[in-house]
C-alpha cells in the first residue's frame, strides 16, 4: 500500500489519461512509467497524480479508471529512448514525456463511464478524484473538468491497494 500524495486546490494536479494498449497497461505494471507526446500534453501540466481510463480493448475492464500512481518525474525523451529495440518508423523522431511513477495502485471501486466519450485526457484535482469511504459507484461524468459534487470530495481513509 502506498501514501496518498498531498492534497491541494489545485486543478490539473491529477491528469486521467487514456490506456488503449495492453503493452501500455504491461509497461506501466512491469516498469512504473506512461508517455504523452509533447506536442498534445495538456495545458495543465505537470500532474502530480496520473490516472488511467481503459478503452474497449480492455474488455470486463473498459471503460473505467483501475489504476493510478504519484507521479516521481517527468522527463523529455526521445521515441528511441522509451523504446530501444524498436526498427525505425514513422514515430522515430517524435518527443515524448516520459511520466515516472512512484508506485502503481489499484482504486478500491473503479472510476467508471456510463456513456461512451472520447476522452484524452481529463484535469481534475486530487481531492475529486478520491471520494470518502464508503461511496456509490463514482461516474467518470462526475470528476471531469472538477465538477464533481461535493459528495464525492477526498477523505484520507480513502482506501487503494499497490498492483504486485
């Protein structure tokens, strides 16, 4: 189990970014880190708390946000850097930030989407993204853009558990 990272006012401080590869999902659990190309970074950066909405490819899983992690650093690199092995394409010379995370966790009832959206990433604060315990299933609808009620404000009981 991990520490919850500080709590602020601050909107943007947790970012929900989309997972729409298995690799990705394997790299985040296996590696501790995600990529977001410089060029479509949101405006409100750098997140302190990174979050994951799955896609369709997820199956049982899609649609929702499971995992999460405190953000460690953030670095510039190159697409060669993240992924050595890989034969040059047309990716090669892209710029990427690489967004190291302390630890990977698991929310005790996921964040999910009751309608379809085309989400790429999602600003919100800590303190919306957790609510206290114990808590009604929490729409995705609910923390976008920090419109969340006030229902669904962080408590430090909130409970999560680290991914092995």
């Amino acid at each position: 189990m991990s520490e919850q990272p500080r709590q602020s006012q601050d909107r943007g401080e947790a970012l929900i970014a989309i997972l729409n590869n298995p690799n990705d999902l394997a790299i985040l659990q296996h590696q501790r880190w995600y990529r977001i190309p410089v060029r479509t970074a949101p405006k409100r950066w750098p997140p302190k708390l990174l979050a994951f909405y799955q896609t369709r490819i997820f199956g049982d899983e899609a649609y929702a946000v499971r995992y999460y992690g405190s953000v460690r650093e953030i670095r510039e690199v190159g697409r060669a850097e993240l992924f050595p092995h890989e034969a040059p394409n047309a990716k090669s010379d892209k710029r990427y930030y690489q967004i190291l995370l302390d630890n990977l966790n698991t929310l005790a009832q996921p964040i999910i989407s009751r309608r379809w959206r085309r989400i790429v990433f999602i600003p919100t604060t800590i303190e919306k993204f957790w609510p206290p315990e114990p808590y009604p299933p929490i729409d995705i609808n609910n923390i976008v853009m920090c419109e969340a009620p006030e229902e669904y404000q962080i408590d430090s009981r909130s409970s999560h558990q680290e991914v092995p």
